[in-house]
C-alpha cells in the first residue's frame, strides 16, 4: 500500500476550466468510474479532489450510486465502467462485498476496477476476498487525501486501460485468424489483396482508401506492381498522379522495415514478405482520418499471419499445379487427362479423335544402366520431340513414369504421324541416342463407356495387348479387350471369394516308377470349382492369380493341404512317399517364404525329405543370390527340387550342374510328340540323356498310352505321372485308387507294421 506523504498533496494542481480545458473537447477521452457510498460527502470530496486532472490521458467522468442495489442496477444498465471505488459497510456490514461478489460473479466484469474504502477498519475485508474477487486496493476513508486519491485512481486506471488493450488485442487476433483463413482459400490474387487491405483498415480503424502493390523478385525490373485500388483512392492517384512522390516512397521506405509500419505525410504503408521472395506492400491514406491506437506487435502478428498465408496460397498454387502437371516435364498429367477426356465425351466431340499411349521400351533398364539424371533427360528430349511433332490441337501428356499421351484428331496421331519421330536418333545429355517405343491406340468412338477413365483403360489395353506381342509393335483397342479384362476382374473378385469360401480345393496326381509300376508320390493340384456353374479350370485363374498377387495366398493353402493329407497316408502305413507341390516365382521370391515353409512342415510334422517343390524354369535359372541361397537352403532342409516343364525354358548347363535340384521334370509336350524312330533325338530324349549326366532324376508328365510309358521306359525315363496311371483325384476318390492299385499292393504290404 502507497505511503501518505503530507508534503506531496501540492503537487496537483487543478486546471482552471477555460477554452483550452480538454474537459471542454467533445473527443477527450474520458474514464467511467462509479462512487457508490451512503455519504454524499465522499461523492463530493473524491469529484472535488479529481476535478480537472488528467487520468491516462484521459479525465473521469463520474457515476454515482447511494447504495450497493442502486450501484448494482446502475452496473445492469451503463456499459464500459472502468472503476468501481465503493464503500464496505453501507445497508449492511457486508452491503459492500456483496456488492463485488456480484459485480464479478453475476454481472460478469472481470475488467471493471474496484477500490474498497471504509470509514470502520474493523470491517476491513480479509485478504482471501481482496484475492478472489480481484480487488485493485483498498483504503480507510482517513486516507483518501488528494495524493492518495490520484494515486488509487491512476493505478486503477491504468490497469483497466492494460486489461482492455490487452482484450482488444485479442480480438484484433482472432479476427485476422479467422479472416486469414478465409482469404487463404480465395483463388483470385487480387481478391485476396483486396481483402488483406479491408483487414488492414480495419486494424487501424480507418476507412479503406488505398492501394496494394507487390514486389516480384522474378520480375525486379518491374519493381513495384499494382495489384487493386479501391475506387475512392484510385481517382485520386489519377488525378494527383502521385507528382510529390509521397505514396510512393512511403511504400518504398515500408519495404526496408518489413513487418512495421511506415508513416508517410499522407498515408501509412506495411510491408508483408512472403517466404519466396515476393512482398505485398499495402497502403492506406490517412489524410481526413485518424489511425487508431494499436500494439506493434498486434501489427507483427497482422503481418507475421498474412505472411504464412501467402505462403500456404503459394502452397496450395503448386500443389494444384501438381494435381494436374508432371512437376519434371511440366506436361499436363493422367489426371488432367482423364478430365479432359470427360469434357469431350459430355460435349459429344469424341467422333474423328484418337488417344495414343507411347511407352519406352525397356527405360527401366536404361534407368538402371545409365542412372536417373540420364533417364530425366531422356524424357525431356523426348516430350521435346514430340512437342515439336505434334500440332496445337493436340495435347500432349505424360500419364506414366515412361508412358506418354497424345489426344488429337485422327489426322495428328495416326501411326504415320507419329512413328517417324522416333525414327532420328534424341539428343540426350550431347549424345546421340535411339528410342524404341511401343504405341496402344483408341479411337474415342469404340469406347463403350463414355467417359475419361474408360478411355484410358481402353488405350492401356490396347498397350499391354501390344506390348505382349512384341516391344516395338502397336495394337488398336478393340471392345473384345474390354470384355477380356471385365472377366480377368471377375475371375479375380471370385477367386478372393473362393479362398475365403473354401471353393478351392486340392487333387492328387500319382506318380509312378515305370520299371514296376509301383507308386512313389504325387502331385498336388488346385482346382475351383466355383457356387454355381462348371469347374473353372488352372490355365484360366492361375495367370490372374499370378498377375494380382492372390497366387502366394493359394500355394500357402494348397502346402497346407498337400502335407497335412502327405501326414495322413504315412500315419496310414504308407511311409516312403513323396508329395511334390508346384511353387510360384512371387511365393518362391517372397521374404518369409523359407519361413513360413518351415511352420507348415512343423504343424503337418511330415519328413522334410518327402516334400517334393516344383519350380519353374526361369526361376532355377536366375543368377541373383538369393534365388542360389533359398534353393541351397531348402535342400538342406532335406526337401527334394524339381525342375517343372523342363525344356520349355533355355537352360545353362553350366547354371544347371550347380544347382540344388533333384529332378528334371519333362513337359507333356515333348511326351505327346514322341516316336520311335526319333526318340533318341526328341527333347525327351536329351532331358533323359541330360539327367543321366548331371545325375538327376527324370520324370515325364502328360503319359497318356501304354506305348509312350514303354518308349519312355526304353529310353531310361525312371519315373512318370498321367493319365494312364490316374487322373488327378480328390483325397476320398485318391484312397480308392490306391487300394485299387495292384503294383501298390504288393509294395505297401511289405511296409505294413507287423507285414
């Protein structure tokens, strides 16, 4: 509490009212303060003892009450009080702090000031309620002398005025929040601007009138740009023409003091940097107005918030740029494209056009040999080339990382338009060099779903259909290729269906030894055999499996079947025999293959060295490490290797001797095609020879006669399965056969228990 010194009360003086008293100024700025006590002489001690001083920059404007429920009527009614200095003790003891008990809790001013004073000290209130209801100070009436009275005031005073300022300044930040938020989505640069000015006003509390220029570190020699005027100020440049220079150098000056304000003779400007160099330099004129009171760092923050949004405007420009441009060629992408297509199918223009897709042959390999910076350049040169090439009425764009698209009329994309292009070596990095592409083409009209992304399914057909012909070649879209890939789509939904509905079952081919016709194993088989309609055959769902992936799902569930039925006849007594199951390259390929190999061996508890794998040709032939690891791995499992249509592939002897493998397995093919005249010299034949050589086993699949299995015999084929010994069965019809099989009988009564 403020000390009363006797010697400081002169130090006031009041002001005689006269002509140049501001309490005459109808804009002074005047502080509400309430005097509510039961004595009128305190209303006039404090009125005389403040009369004419100036509070804040302010004077008092007094309001007065009697009582502490007149003051609180009075409170209901009046708007901005910024001091309430009351007495404790007036109907009651406590008339007093009820009285700020309600001013806080039920009426709500947390920035109304309150002074307490008390002609009783023994009714002075207790610290704990001077905390919580935040009073400013408190004085016994013997103490409120001139100085003193000042002192409470001012302090008082300027507390509220900090409180306010500090309010105000919230709200100016969350309106240039929320207004920056709006305006960030606007797509126009110069509604945007527009709309940055209005909020500039309106945080100085002045009228919009003025101009918004921009800085373009791209364009410096343009300098200042002027992006909007409002109407008012833009008559007035005219007409003044800016001779005196003051706009203009006001807004050059802002420039050097970005963020703050700069004041000119008859404006004030602020500058707003944006993170890639670019400035918006807003100005206000301020000749017939006066700029509002506001915090520098509000006009930071002002500055600072509009920055970052012409940063996420510049964000949101590239990434819709990006949404419809290749960022490294600057083409329009697939999906500017597809829309584009859309628009032309809703107008009805697709007579007469064509859509080309160019893919270049093997770029991953050149990507690979060569590297990426080689690659980028090339497809520069190429989208460079075929820039050139193609006429305006064409678009050009890249719809794949290798893959271009024309559009145009017949005229421009015909083959014979655009297969010379690629008949002169590019220009790639100072070197010369040749391109081979491959080209799928549709006519618009021959699409039956008229719409963009059909559009470019039916080219991508087109391309894949002649990508599987030959690299180099071109092929035209046809609806029969869209029927095609409707019913790759359905076999595929229905095979995910089959696996989850147990559609998919498991057969089992024997295989015998020709010299006696005893059984030595099988071979496990998925078929499908969908809810309703014939069984659909391997050579139509593998490919798709295959092409989608599904295929890993299904060789792990035809292991499972095949070794846990394989557990099953041995448990049955007939131990020995093997079950070879085929493997795909992706299942072969997959990272937990090995692993997951091993459960199903562990769960089914069967003698790895009666797992028979079949893999295909291409993948015993591949040079990557990996592939030598797992085959090496697996044989040390004790698991057998086969080579499954050996032949059909093109085999290094030299890679062949030194793989893990069993067993060479040849293709039914080459069986069909056996004589006698020729069987040494069939490829039959050479696999048996080759076999005997590398000491591997060999057996044929596909015998379906007496004679092939006796030629075969003849020639030294070991081992053979087919139709001859038996179709591939389910296990209920499989255990018949075996106990029909007469060579088997013999063999499995020697191993019988107790035989």
């Amino acid at each position: 509490m403020t000390q009363h010194d006797p010697q400081s009360d002169e130090q006031f003086l009041f002001a005689e009212e006269g002509p140049d008293n501001p309490e005459g100024a109808a804009n002074v700025l005047r502080w509400r303060c309430l005097i509510v006590d039961d004595d009128e002489g305190v209303h006039q001690s404090m009125v005389f003892a403040m009369n004419g001083l100036v509070v804040e920059g302010g004077l008092i404007e007094w309001l007065h009450a009697n009582s502490a429920r007149e003051a609180l009527d009075l409170l209901q009614r009046e708007q901005d009080v910024a001091l309430v200095v009351l007495d404790v003790v007036m109907e009651h003891e406590q008339a007093g702090l009820d009285l700020v008990k309600a001013i806080r809790n039920d009426l709500g001013l947390t920035d109304t000031r309150i002074i307490l004073h008390t002609g009783q000290p023994g009714f002075a209130p207790e610290i704990a309620a001077i905390r919580d209801y935040d009073i400013n100070d408190y004085r016994t009436k013997s103490e409120l002398t001139r100085n003193h009275i000042y002192t409470c005031l001012s302090s008082a005073i300027r507390t509220y005025r900090q409180i306010r300022s500090i309010e105000a300044s919230r709200q100016q930040l969350r309106r240039i929040i929320q207004t920056g938020s709006a305006l960030m989505s606007q797509d126009d640069d110069i509604a945007f601007a527009r709309g940055v000015l209005e909020q500039f006003a309106a945080l100085l509390q002045l009228a919009c009138s003025g101009v918004v220029l921009l800085q373009n570190p791209q364009d410096a020699a343009a300098g200042l740009q002027v992006l909007c005027t409002t109407a008012g100020f833009q008559a007035e440049l005219e007409q003044a023409d800016d001779s005196d220079g003051s706009v203009r150098d006001c807004c050059l000056r802002s420039l050097a003091v970005c963020g703050a304000l700069e004041r000119g003779a008859q404006g004030i400007a602020l500058s707003i940097p944006a993170r890639d160099g670019q400035v918006l330099v807003l100005y206000l004129d301020t000749r017939r107005q006066t700029v509002g009171q506001v915090d520098d760092s509000v006009v930071e923050t002002f500055a600072a918030h509009f920055a970052a949004c012409m940063d996420n405007r510049a964000l949101l420009a590239r990434l819709q740029h990006d949404a419809f441009f290749d960022r490294l060629l600057g083409l329009p992408n697939r999906r500017y494209l597809s829309e584009q297509l859309d628009e032309v199918y809703t107008s009805g223009k697709q007579a007469g056009l064509l859509l080309a897709l160019i893919d270049i042959d093997r770029f991953g390999e050149i990507n690979e040999a060569l590297g990426q910076t080689f690659g980028d350049a090339l497809l520069r040169a190429l989208a460079q080339r075929l820039r050139q090439g193609i006429q305006v009425e064409a678009t050009l764009a890249r719809v794949s990382a290798d893959i271009f698209a024309v559009l145009g009329p017949a005229a421009i994309v015909e083959p014979e338009c655009l297969l010379p292009m690629f008949a002169v070596p590019l220009s790639v990095l100072s070197e010369e060099a040749m391109v081979s592409v491959t080209i799928g083409l549709t006519r618009l009209s021959d699409v039956e779903a008229d719409d963009g992304p059909a559009a470019l399914e039916a080219a991508f057909q087109a391309l894949r259909t002649a990508k599987a012909n030959q690299r180099g070649q071109l092929a035209w879209y046809a609806p029969e290729l869209s029927r095609q890939t409707h019913e790759r789509v359905n076999l595929l939904n229905g095979l995910r269906q089959a696996l989850r509905g147990e559609r998919l079952f498991v057969v089992y081919q024997p295989q015998i030894a020709l010299s006696d016709r005893r059984l030595i194993g099988f071979e496990a088989l998925v078929r499908w055999r969908p809810e309703s309609g014939d069984p659909i055959g391997p050579d139509r769902f593998i490919p798709v499996a295959e092409q989608s992936g599904l295929i890993r799902e299904i060789g792990l569930f035809v292991l499972r079947q095949a070794c846990a039925v394989l557990a099953g006849l041995h448990r049955d007594g007939l131990a020995g025999l093997r079950m070879a199951v085929n493997v795909s390259a992706i299942q072969f390929r997959h990272p937990a293959f090995l692993h997951e190999l091993q459960q199903i061996i562990l769960a089914s508890g069967i003698d790895p060295r009666c797992l028979e794998l079949e893999i295909t040709e291409s993948i015993a032939m591949e040079d990557a490490a990996y592939v030598r690891e797992t085959l090496d791995a697996l044989h040390g499992m004790g698991i057998q290797l086969a080579i499954d249509d050996f032949g059909t592939g093109y085999s290094s002897l030299a890679q062949l001797k030194g793989l893990a493998v069993d067993r060479l397995k040849i293709d039914k093919a080459f069986v069909k095609e056996l004589s006698e005249a020729e069987a040494d010299a069939s490829i039959a034949g050479v696999v048996i020879q080759l076999g005997r050589r590398l000491r591997k086993e060999v057996i044929a699949e596909g015998v379906e006669t007496e004679d092939q299995a006796a030629l075969l015999g003849r020639m030294g084929c070991p081992e053979a399965q087919g139709y001859l010994f038996g179709r591939p069965m389910p296990l209920d019809e499989l255990r018949k056969w075996i106990e029909a099989w007469p060579a088997h009988r013999q063999r499995a009564t020697a191993v019988l228990p107790g035989g």
